[in-house]
C-alpha cells in the first residue's frame, strides 16, 4: 500500500520489511534497540493548551504516561512541547526516553530545540545535559513500545514529485486505502540528503490570542535546516472522534539543528530512509474539553 501510494509523490520509492537496526547506534544513539513489542500510539493534551492562549498549569510526565498506556518502562519517542515550568521558556521537545521500570531507572535521550537568545537561531541541547526529569506541557503525539528489536517497515523514498511532505503522503495513502478504519504509524526515519523547513515555538508565549492559522505561522519561527536530520513521526491516517492530531514529526541532528518538520526544501535532492510500525492502540489523554482546528499542520 505504502509503495504503490509514495510512487505517486516520489521518483522512487521502495518499502519492506526488515529487521529494525539497533538503534542504540550511530546516527540515532537512542537508550532502546528497537521500536517493536506492544507498539501504541498517545496523544496527549493538544493544541487547544497552547492557543489561541496557553494554559501553562499543563504538564505531564512520560513515566506516568507509561503507567496510562498501560506500558510501563516503555520506550517513547516524538513530538511534544517542553515543560516552560522546568525551562522556563517555552520550547520543542524531540522526545526520545526510555520510561522508568520497576528494576531501572528512566534514560532521558530527548532533545530540546529553542530560540537561541544570542544569535535567535536554532540552540538545539541534550535535554539530560540540564534537566533530570521527564516531564513536557501542554502536548505531544507520542509513540511508545517495549523498545526491542523486530521486523519493521523500512521506507525509502528519493525525488519528491509531489506537493505532500513525507509525512503526509504516509498518512493520506493510509487514509484512502484504509478509510474508516485508522491506521496509527509511528518510528524514526532520516533526513539523508537535502534541506527541509522546519519550525521553533518562539521561547516567549503569545501575549494576544492566535486565533486563526495565519496568526499562529506569524508568530513561529521557521529555518531551513540541512541534513541528515532524524525524525520522529507519530501518524494517525484519520480521527476516529477524538480530536486527535493525526500528524505530528519532530528531528533532532548532531549539528546543531532541529524542531518540528514541516517539509524537505530539496525535492530533486531530498533522500528519506524511515523505519515505521503499525500501532496496536491508541490512548487519548487529556482530551481538550473545547477544541479547535487552528494550528495542527
């Protein structure tokens, strides 16, 4: 399904199956091998948390979040916003943890991507280099599993044709295959070649309210980053009525650069290499009790 559809968007593209590479190397160094056993998919809070006013007293914890999906000591990666509480600013979380069991303590791989005070370029950290907890605020989209290794979809696509990020080509293919049925994905895939745009929340929250799309991209920060960038999707191919964002992809790299993917800037040159699996569950955590659809892409 997955090949058929990325033909239609890249000039080529092979997807199949093979034993996910052990990703405690080079250039992931995640604290889990794999990304198999009981793979799920959380997403947690929303977008309605941070516009058009944000709600700060929104923070969550990732071991907890564990417990809720009824996975403890999972291991979790993708997109979300950093804890301002513990930051002090407001910030990307590229989450990347091993979740605390009952015989090991939690291993904290994330990054944290923010506006450099300095220069206001991108100032990319090992979010253990400051901080030893794991918490985040306001939202994520969350793919967890039991962290072994195991048979895993690899997708490789060159040559963007189309007008689709990766991303979102993944995601409509599920979509019209699969219609009312969805089809969570979530993993890691890499940036091989090329540019891409990507975001940063600025580290100050809005003062006026956003309340349409064009205000929220007025008040982000966007770059042109270069590869190799690593990132994290967490794909849901349609909402089955529960206010989900059904996509959502943070990178990290070991330059120095990072945030939230928005598209490769390179499609004649762009290479992905992506390494995915079909979530078994889905948990809907906090669900925004009034929603909106402002800012989702």
């Amino acid at each position: 399904v997955l090949q058929k559809g990325l033909k239609e968007n890249f000039a080529d593209a092979q997807v199949s199956v093979v034993d996910c590479p052990d990703l405690t190397q080079e250039p992931f160094n995640f604290p889990a091998k794999g990304i198999c056993g009981k793979p799920r998919i959380a997403d947690v809070g929303g977008v309605p948390y941070l516009v058009p006013v944000v709600q700060k007293e929104k923070v969550y914890d990732l071991n907890t979040v564990a417990k809720d999906i009824e996975l403890p000591g999972a291991f979790i990666l993708g997109a979300g916003a950093a804890s301002s509480k513990i930051l002090g600013v407001n910030a990307e979380l590229i989450p990347i943890v091993q979740t605390k069991s009952e015989k090991k303590p939690a291993v904290n791989g994330s990054y944290v991507a923010q506006i450099n005070p300095a220069d206001k370029g991108c100032l990319l950290e090992k979010y253990s280099s400051k901080y030893t907890d794991c918490e985040f605020g306001l939202l994520a989209n969350l793919y967890a599993s039991e962290g072994q290794p195991g048979k895993v979809i690899e997708v490789k696509a060159n040559g963007r044709t189309g007008e689709l990020n990766f991303v979102s080509c993944l995601r409509q293919i599920l979509e019209k295959h699969y219609g009312e049925k969805p089809v969570g994905m979530g993993g890691t895939f890499i940036i091989q070649k090329g540019k891409a745009k990507v975001h940063i929340m600025p580290p100050e929250f809005s003062a006026c309210p956003l309340n349409t799309d064009e205000d929220v991209n007025n008040w982000l920060k966007f770059f042109e980053m270069k590869a190799p960038l690593i990132c994290q999707p967490v794909i849901v191919s349609r909402d089955p009525g529960f206010d989900l964002r059904v996509e959502h992809t943070h990178c990290f790299s070991q330059h120095g650069e990072g945030g939230h993917y928005h598209q490769d800037t390179s499609p004649d040159s762009v290479q992905y290499l992506g390494y995915l699996l079909p979530a078994e569950l889905l948990f809907r955590i906090d669900r925004p009790p009034e929603t909106h659809l402002v800012g989702r892409d």
